[in-house]
C-alpha cells in the first residue's frame, strides 16, 4: 500500500500537475490545427480543455486508459492525430498511460517545463500544442523512456475499427 501511494504522489509530480511550460512552443506539423479558446471550449469536455488547454493533469488511476491493454492507437482528443500506439505501451505503475514512443518522431513535441522547482520535459500534440503530459528516462528498453500521458488528453481507436 505504501508503494502505490509512493507512486501517487510520484505521479503527480512526475506526470502532471498544472505546468506552465515552454510558451513559445508552435506545432511544427504541415496540417497545424488552431482554434481560439471558445473554439477549444465548444470542442473539449472541460476536463479535457483543462489539460490539454491549460496543462492541467488527472489524479492517478482516474484517468482513460491507464489500465487499458486492448490493441489499437491512441489519438489526440482535441484534434484527432494518431500519437501513440498500443504495441508501445506498457504498465509503468504510476495510474496514466506510459509508452515507450510515440507512433512516429513528428506525432509529439517537447518543451522545457520548469514548473513545481523542477525542469522536465513536457510533451504536446505537434499538431494542436495540446499538453500531453510528461517524458522521463526511467522507461524500459528498448527507448529507456516513458511516455507519461493524460488519458483524458487522448482518443482510443481499437484496431478492429481502424
């Protein structure tokens, strides 16, 4: 018991929590997708536009997908584009989605976070600049990274309807 509540308040450092990171990222994608807040807010459930809008995180084990182990891809809830897929997914133990690595190199941008006294490395849709969550150097091979991700900033698709 002592581990998992470890892992929570881990977590919540290590995955989340309200971040205000590098503003001046600008998704690098040709199919850029920009709306104005209202846009965003017509778009996205609240919880959704508060992380994916305002880098907001969800509490561990409470959010989409942390548990899901079905085969498909996840996508960005905010604009659609395919991120993450299940075969690179794993159980890292701290209650979000973890993988090992993006679908490919130009599906997640990296910004600077320097949030809560600690530089990190945030990620976003690098179509939207939705946050995302997290990446660390704790994952395992073969990347050695995780992938720390917001269920709620993402969209399941199972590979039989793909």
């Amino acid at each position: 018991m002592k581990r998992v509540w470890l892992w929570m308040v881990l977590g919540l450092v290590g995955c989340g929590a309200a971040s205000h990171a590098d503003e001046r990222f600008v998704p690098s994608r040709p199919d850029v997708v920009q709306k104005n807040d209202a846009q965003w807010l017509a778009l996205l459930t609240p919880e959704e536009y508060r992380i994916l809008r305002q880098k907001g995180t969800e509490r561990a084990f409470t959010g989409k997908y942390w548990n899901l182990k079905d085969a498909g891809t996840y996508h960005c809830a905010a604009c659609g584009l395919e991120l993450f897929s299940s075969e690179h997914k794993f159980r890292s133990g701290t209650g979000w989605p973890s993988y090992t690595q993006p679908l490919a190199a130009d599906r997640v941008g990296e910004a600077v976070d320097g949030a809560l006294g600690m530089r990190r490395t945030e990620i976003l849709c690098n179509r939207c600049g939705g946050h995302l969550g997290h990446i660390f150097p704790d994952g395992p091979p073969p990347t050695g990274l995780r992938y720390c991700v917001n269920g709620n900033a993402l969209d399941f698709h199972p590979a039989d309807t793909e």
